[in-house]
C-alpha cells in the first residue's frame, strides 16, 4: 500500500507538472497570435494608407496617358497643328482638371469626343473642353456627357467650335427658363438637334421651344418629341395635316423652319386657340378666307402624334 500511495504522489506530481507546461504553452500560443492579428491589421492599415493609394495614382496615370494617346490618333487625320502641340494640351488637361475639380483621365476622355467631333486645331479643342468642365461643373453632370451635348448641337448647326461658351449659356437659359435640368437636357438633346439644324431652324428657336414646353409641362423628353413632331409633321405633312393647315392659313413645308420663323408661328396658332385677336386680326383672316380661331382638334390633326399633340396644344394654351 505504501508503494501505491508513493506511486499516485509522483502521478500527481507529474500530472501537475504537464498541466503547468500545457498552460505555459497555451499562453505563448495565445500571445504569438495576438502578435500576429496585429501585424495582420497593422499590414492591411498600410496596405490602405499607402499602398492602394499609390497603386490607384499609377493606375490613374496610365490612364490618363492612355486617354492622351488616344486623342494622339487622331491628330493626323482631324488637327491642323502637329503631334507637337500634343503636349501642350495634355498640361492644359490636367489645369482644367484642377480648376474644376475633375478626374484627369475623365478630362482627357472629354477632350478626346472634341477632338473626334471635328474640332480642327488645338485652340478650338482647349476651349470646347474649357466650356464642356463649366457645364459639366455647374450642371452636375460629367465631362464626357457635357462635350457630347455641346458637340452634337455645335455640328447640327454647323457652328464654330469657338462659339461653345454661346452654346453652354443657351443650355443654361433653358433650363432656368423651363422645368428642366443640364442632365436631361443633355441627355435628349441629340435626338432634336440634328432635325432642328437640318430643317434649318434656328438653335435658339429650339432651345426657346424646350424651355417653353419643359415649363408647361416639366417633362423634357415629351417635349423633345413635340419638337420632332413639329418639324417632321411641317416637312411632310399627312393628308389631313395638309388639309388642315390650308383651312387655318398656316404655312407649311420647309420653309416655315427657317430661323426663328417657327416660334412666330406658334405664337399666332397660340394666339388663335386662346382666342386673343383684334377685329383687325378676325378682318384679316375672313379676308384670306382661313378659319380664324384654332382648336385642340386642330391642334390633333395636324399632329397625329398623341403626347406630341399634347405637349403643342399646352405650349399653345399657355401665354409665353
């Protein structure tokens, strides 16, 4: 009995011993992963701070050489300076990127779509990128979108790169004007302004005829398609619109776009609809024998388009 109880003492004895050192060991265990969660996070933290930053730097920087090459190709074929001048606009890229607070790959990629649009020196695509950042700036809109828009409406008048800032301002006339914004302006834009150019009408009677709409009825898609009804319903009108424009004395064809003859026109068929005519007025039209008053069935014969219709007999209904 005297062995066994010697031999459960040195058990225990041992027992103990292993315990200490397994607790021994769990404790280093435990700090040497500490140590290493901490250099884990200590590893991503600089991962953020500095290295993603410099990798996001390099990769902004390729691409906005990327972006300045691309408007490289273009030079031969589309700018009279030379490949020489390339330089130079890249440097002005990125000060206007600066000035307005815009990415400067974003800024190249503008500069591209006005070089592409046909702007033929470096002078005339400096200052369609300077305005297209005004526009984009003010407009809360990006840079791309905002040379898009300008472009299209400076090639669908065949006006002069020079004259873009004319052109910003009547996108911010209409949309203080109308129920509109730089964004949906910008947006549908394209889909007018070449119809309007080709017909020959003038850009401010399409922009006046946007505001006025917007402001009647706060949709500019709608009202974009009113235009193009107009137009397309005055260059080639269908049976009854012809009829129906012969009847009311209203010209027709193409022109009857020309200028700002268009907007003189709607406000006579306004003035008729709602009725305001002097007895001078009433005198003049029995006597080219026409219908003087106007109505909205007239309104819907002449454009068959029904939303159309709508937005041109609102206009027409409200005194502008």
């Amino acid at each position: 009995s005297n062995r066994l109880a010697e031999r459960f003492k040195r058990l225990m004895k041992l027992a103990t011993s292993m315990g200490k050192g397994l607790n021994t060991m769990g404790k280093a265990a435990q700090r040497a992963f500490y140590m290493y969660e901490m250099g884990a996070r200590a590893a991503r933290l600089a991962f953020q701070l500095m290295v993603k930053p410099l990798m996001d730097a390099t990769k902004a920087a390729m691409d906005f050489e990327r972006g300045i090459a691309e408007v490289s190709t273009l030079m031969g074929k589309d700018l009279q300076e030379s490949a020489k001048d390339l330089p130079g606009m890249a440097d002005n890229v990125k000060k206007l990127a600066v000035e307005f607070g815009k990415m400067p790959v974003d800024t190249a990629r503008a500069l591209y779509f006005a070089v592409s649009a046909g702007a033929t020196s470096a002078k005339e695509a400096n200052e369609v990128l300077r305005v297209s950042l005004m526009l984009a700036t003010a407009g809360l809109i990006d840079a791309e979108q905002a040379t898009r828009a300008l472009v299209t409406v400076i090639n669908a008048f065949g006006e002069k790169f020079e004259n873009a800032e004319k052109i910003s301002d009547l996108f911010f006339i209409t949309v203080q004007k109308g129920i509109t914004t730089v964004g949906e302006l910008a947006n549908k834009i394209g889909r007018v302004a070449g119809m309007a150019g080709a017909a020959g009408m003038s850009m401010e009677t399409m922009f006046t005829f946007i505001a006025a709409g917007t402001q009647v009825t706060g949709m500019t898609a709608a009202t974009v398609t009113g235009l193009r009804s107009a137009i397309n319903t005055l260059l080639r009108p269908g049976k009854t619109a012809r009829d129906t424009f012969k009847r009311l004395g209203i010209e027709f064809g193409a022109s009857s776009l020309q200028g700002n003859k268009f907007i003189h026109t709607l406000r006579e068929m306004g003035r008729r609809l709602r009725g305001d005519l002097t007895t001078k007025d009433i005198a003049r039209f029995k006597e080219l024998g026409v219908q003087a008053r106007l109505t909205s069935k007239d309104i819907g014969d002449m454009i068959p388009n029904m939303r159309a219709s709508a937005v041109v007999l609102a206009l027409l209904r409200n005194k502008t």
